[in-house]
C-alpha cells in the first residue's frame, strides 16, 4: 500500500505507475478529484479505469437528468472524450435499479404528500380518507 497525496499531481503518477487498472472507489467523489485521477491514470500509462458512479445508469436520459446524477453525467463525457483519443478505457458498473426504484418512491412521495404517509392515509398506493 502506498499514501499518496491526491492534490499531488507528480506523487499519484509515480504511485499509478505499472498499474493496468485503476479502480476509484472513493465515496462521494467530486468531479475534478475524479478528473484528476483519469488525468493522473493516464500519464502513468493506466490502461483501463472505472469511475465512482455505481448504480444507475446514466445514459438513461430521465435519469441523467436527476440533480444528484449530474457528477456521473459529467465523469462518463470526460472518460468517454478521453476514450475516443485512444487515451485510456473504461469500465461503468452499473449494479442495479436501487437508485431507479427509489426514485420513483421519491416521486410518488412528492405527488401524494409525506405527511399523508406519516398519519396513515395512504396504503398500497390508494388514498383512504378518515
């Protein structure tokens, strides 16, 4: 294992070097970390890399279009872009609908209104009325 400062560009190209893969896995990643860790992979001559974006997919235009997914919008063009310069490949993971079938949870919330839910008015989808 080696630490490495991420701000520094020289220290993560040596410690990327002779590696085939890099899988980011950092949680919560901003786009410009990620940038500079696809920046950094291919300088060190990394072959493949696979972004922090596990879930849904992106190239879903409805779900590209969700606030939250706009990162993995933007990391996907980037390495996509990177790509096609024959630069470096890539991998996505995406391992299932969580995030999918949360989102239409979270759409039904916002129609039917949470505090319907909380006091017991709304079950399986119909409206009950007290």
């Amino acid at each position: 294992m080696v630490t490495v400062d991420y701000q520094d560009r020289s220290a993560l190209v040596s410690a990327l070097k002779g590696q085939d893969a890099v899988l980011y896995l950092v949680g919560q990643a901003s786009v410009e970390d990620q940038k500079g860790f696809i920046d950094a992979s291919i300088e060190a001559g990394v072959k493949r890399f696979v972004p922090s974006e596990f879930g849904s997919d992106v190239d879903n235009e409805n779900m590209a279009k969700v606030n939250i997914m706009s990162d993995k919008v933007e990391i996907r063009k980037y390495l996509r872009e990177k790509a096609s310069k024959g630069e470096i490949e890539y991998t996505f993971f995406q391992p299932g609908p969580f995030f999918d079938c949360m989102y239409h949870l979270f759409l039904l919330l916002l129609d039917t209104g949470i505090d319907k839910i909380r006091k017991g008015k709304l079950r399986r989808g119909k409206k009950r009325e007290h």
